[in-house]
C-alpha cells in the first residue's frame, strides 16, 4: 500500500503522519510524492507506524 493510500485511509494530515514519525511536513510530502526515498531508519519507522501496511518496496515503482 502506498503511504498516501494508507494516510488518507487513516484520516490524518500530512502533518499529522510527519509529527509522528518525527520528521517534517516538506520531508513527509516528498516521501509521499516519490520524489525522495526514507533512510533505511525512518522506513522502519514508517512500517511499525502503518503495521506493516505500508512496505520498503512500497516506495519503488517495481513492475513484476
């Protein structure tokens, strides 16, 4: 599931998920839009917030 998937599934602001993954909103939204890819930590981070919904190769645009 992509990150924008699962927050729009949850309710909250892009905002909201920046605050609690400790980063910022502009660092929040380029995860989000795919133009930059979370550090190995802060994609931990993103997989124990989202219960595993939201997967590493989320964030590739892999075509199998």
């Amino acid at each position: 599931m992509k990150l924008y998937e699962w927050r729009k599934k949850e309710n909250k602001t892009q905002q909201e998920m920046a605050d609690s993954l400790g980063t910022t909103q502009a660092i929040y939204q380029k995860w989000e839009s795919g133009e930059t890819i979370p550090r190995p930590e802060s994609m931990q981070k993103i997989v124990e917030f989202t219960n595993g919904e939201v997967q590493p190769n989320d964030f590739y645009n892999v075509e199998v």
